[in-house]
C-alpha cells in the first residue's frame, strides 16, 4: 500500500479554482490531485481566540485541514519573519531584510504550533512534505513531540550563499533545524551547492555524494527542479473556450501590433522596474517599433501590508505614466500595467496571443511563469521567451533568449531580437523547450522528490 502522504505549506488550497492562485498551490494541486492525503496548513484567517482546533474538510480523496492565526502570529511569523527577514535575505536583498528578535520567536512559536496541530492526526507510515521558507523549523519541531516519521521539505525560493546567509543572526539555528527533515530539495543545483558549502564551512559538515552529514545527522540534499503540467497547459492553451476567447479578442485588439507579456506577483524580487526601463530603451533605440509594440504587464498586489510592496507599487505607477506620457499617440499605448490576477485560462489565452515573453526577475527560485509561456505557444507560429539568468529556470531553458536582467540595454536588444526572429528560428527553439518541459513537468518533480522521501534511489 502507498503510504499516506501529508503536504504542509503556508497556505492550503484552492484545489479547484486554482487560477488565483500564486505558484505553489499551482503546483501542489497538480502534485496531490492523483494521491489520498492531507493538505495541511494555514486557514487563512486571523482569530483571536486561533489555538490548535484544526479545520478539517474532505475534498475528493484529500483532506484539507488547517488552523487559524491570531493577529499577533500573523504579524510575527508571516508578514514579520517569513516575508520581510527570511524572503529578501533569501533573494540576495540584504538591505531588504528587517531582522528583529520578536519576529523570529513568533516563527518558531508558529512552526511549533503547527506540529502540536499535526500530531494527534499522524500515522506511523506517514510521509510528510513541507513546503518552504515558512516551514524550515516545522520537522525539528514535530520530531521534539516525539514524530518519526519520514519528513522531507522543499524550498521553491533561491538558498543564498553563505556569506548573505550568515547575515542573518539566527542563520545556525535555522540550518540546524533542516537536519531534522531527511531530504531537503532545491530547485536548481547551484543552490543546492551553496546549502552544502554552508553546512561544510560553518557546520564543519561533510558530503557523501547526495548525503550530507552535520549535527549528528546525515540528510539527503539534492536539486529537484519544479515543473508545471506542461501537456495540460498546452492543450488549455489551444482547446480551452475562456483561453481562445481571450486569444481572438487580445489578437483583433492588436491588429498587426506585437504584444511582449509580463506576467508576475508585484514583487520587488521579480525586477519589474529594470523591465520598464528595458522596454523603455527599446523604444528608444528602435524608433521603427514606435506604434508596432506594446508591453502588458499583468501583476496583481500581494503581501499588501508589507511596506517595501507599498514602494515599489508606486514606483511602477510613477514610471507608467512616464513612458506612457512619452511615447503614447493616440491611437498606441505602449505600457499597459495591470494590477488585477487573471484566470489560469485567461492567462493561457494571452499568453500565447503575444509575440514575446518578457520573464526578468532579479533572482527567482524557479519561475513558472517561463514554463508557462512556451507550454501556451502555438507551435506551428511560437513566441519567443526572453528570460533573466536568475531564475532558477534559466538552468533548464537554455533555448530562451537568456538576458541579465540589470543590462538594460542588454534586455532591449534580446526583445528586438526576439521580435525579429526568423519563423524557423523560433520553431526550432520552442520545439526543444517544450520538449523538456514534457520531460520534467509536475509528475516528474512530484514522483522524485517522493521517491527519495521514501527513502528510494532516485533516477
Ligand atoms: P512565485 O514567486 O509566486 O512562486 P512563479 O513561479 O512565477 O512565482 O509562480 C507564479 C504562479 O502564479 C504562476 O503559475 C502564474 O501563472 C501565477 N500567476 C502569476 N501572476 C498571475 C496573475 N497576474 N494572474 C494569475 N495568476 C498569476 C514561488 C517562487 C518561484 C517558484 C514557485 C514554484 O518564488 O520561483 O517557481 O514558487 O516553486
């Protein structure tokens, strides 16, 4: 029989409308929808009387089960050490990065509440997947009330090096917590890499091909890069009613105009100013393209509360109205800038009416957005993905036009060339991207890291 498995993750569901959602619960559906389970996690709701009292709720042969926050856990361990400590410092953004004591207990006074919510539910077979940078601490914490069960967690953001880690006070208590899970998963190898120089250089640990020893446990550490369900999207991408609606209407819009799309959480880690100025240069370099090209960038408001999203929103806007004041005719607006989420199917639908897929973050663990955008493609008349050498994507998507996103010239030329680009070119590329993200898609993510979760050679 097929052990049970139980995923936790900041925030559960939604298992049927997934379209609002952001990339992990994209992702997790795809990776229980085939499976008997539980999802376990946050409800989502702050109540000031929130204890341990889980929420249970059957969804087909899954569980949903999830506990409240009080005001106080949210705003330490969520808006507090998960987004504004452990998120910036995690993308390389030091100056970001609001460490304060208060914070950090109310992290692990929330991880710990977790595993007591847990528990009582788990069975000795059991295999338990943790999801993220909000959950490093949950199996050290589950295995002091007593758990042995297998535990493996995955990280769907970048592990810094070790100096940018090491700015963080409490970074050996963090990593020591990690050894209580049994396979700890990175999205690419480079991070895996900088997970195991820490541990050697400042936990005097040791490395054994996939096993890596350090405070008296060996754990297994390896790269398993996150997919999409490619075929899925694709086939949404061509069939769906909602996405070649919005492919016809978006299509008739442009006339014989070509659209560049941007498609992204506002979030200053995913270098949305860099990618107006580069779309800015563009028009400036290229005068022919004046009136021929439009940019859409669809990024809808997240973690709202967080004071440097409140910045660099109004950054956006600022700059908005700037390029569209000096470019616009009358009859051309070349910025469209929307802070609304779309439907997954909308998204498809748009994504392949456009020319060009604009994917610059500054650094991003993996960025499904990349995978996406080729999956939507037409292939018989593909677009062209320009992507940032920070997402943990450009690793596998070699065949995209790989750009540094702080080059902003370098960033102009790449969309010009992409705009250019010769039929045969763009066939050629996108057939061989869209054969790996067959090849690695959700199934085969999911199916590895459980493989080695329980504790099978992996191949
Ligand atoms: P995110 O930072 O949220 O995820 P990403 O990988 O791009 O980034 O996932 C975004 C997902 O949300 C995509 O599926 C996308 O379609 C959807 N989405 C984005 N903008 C949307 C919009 N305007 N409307 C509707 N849907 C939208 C984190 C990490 C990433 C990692 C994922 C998964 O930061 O690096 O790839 O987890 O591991």
């Amino acid at each position: 029989m097929t052990a049970r498995l139980v995923v936790v993750s900041n925030r559960v569901g939604p298992v049927k409308d997934v379209g609002r959602a952001g990339g992990l619960a994209v992702a997790l559906v795809d990776a229980l929808k085939s499976r008997d389970g539980i999802w376990y996690g946050w409800s989502g709701k702050i109540d000031e009387a929130a204890g341990t009292k889980l929420s249970l709720e059957g969804a087909g042969n899954l569980t949903l089960c999830t506990l409240d926050l009080t005001e106080q856990e949210y705003d330490d361990y969520y808006n507090g050490f998960a987004n504004r400590c452990l998120w910036p410092l995690f993308h390389y953004r030091i100056d970001l990065t609001a460490f304060d004591r208060q914070y950090y207990d109310g992290y692990l006074r929330v991880n710990n509440k977790f595993a007591r919510g847990l528990n009582p539910l788990l069975r000795p077979e059991d295999l338990i997947w943790v999801h993220d940078y909000h959950f490093l601490a949950f199996a050290h914490e589950l295995r002091s009330l007593g758990a042995q069960q297998r535990m493996g967690f995955f990280l769907h953001i970048p592990f810094p090096s070790r100096e940018v880690l090491a700015t963080l006070p409490n970074h050996d208590a963090l990593v020591r917590a990690l050894f209580a899970y049994d396979v700890v998963g990175f999205q690419t190898q480079s991070d895996c890499d900088r997970f195991t120089d820490y541990v050697i250089h400042e936990a005097e640990g040791s490395v054994l091909g996939d096993k890596i020893r350090a405070y008296g446990r060996t754990i297994e550490a390896r790269a398993f890069p996150i997919g999409i369900d490619a075929m899925a999207f694709a086939e949404m991408a061509k069939e769906d009613g909602e996405a070649k609606r919005q492919d016809l209407k978006m299509r008739k819009m442009l006339g014989d105009r070509a659209q560049i799309i941007g498609v992204d959480r506002l979030d200053y880690t995913k270098g949305l100013p860099e990618r107006f100025l580069a779309f800015e240069r563009l028009l400036e370099d290229y005068e022919e393209l004046r009136g021929k090209v439009t940019l859409l960038e669809i990024a809808p408001v997240s973690r709202a509360e967080v004071e440097e999203y409140k910045d660099i929103r109004a950054q956006l806007e600022g700059m908005t109205g700037h390029i569209n004041g000096r470019f616009s005719e009358y009859d051309w607006t070349p910025l469209r800038y929307l802070n609304r989420p779309f439907s997954r199917r909308s998204l498809a639908g748009l994504y392949r009416a456009s020319k060009v897929g604009l994917v610059t973050p500054l650094r991003d663990g993996m960025n499904l957005v990349a995978k996406e955008y080729v999956a939507a493609q037409d292939d018989e008349e593909p677009g062209v993905l320009v992507l940032s050498r920070f997402a943990g994507a450009a690793r596998q998507m070699r065949e995209a036009l790989i750009v540094n996103p702080y080059d902003i010239k370098g960033v102009a030329d790449a969309l010009k060339r992409a705009l250019d680009m010769p039929l045969e070119e763009r066939k050629e590329r996108h057939a061989s991207l869209k054969q790996g993200l067959i090849r690695e898609d959700a199934a085969h993510w999911r199916d590895n890291f459980l493989q080695a979760l329980a504790g099978e050679a992996v191949s």
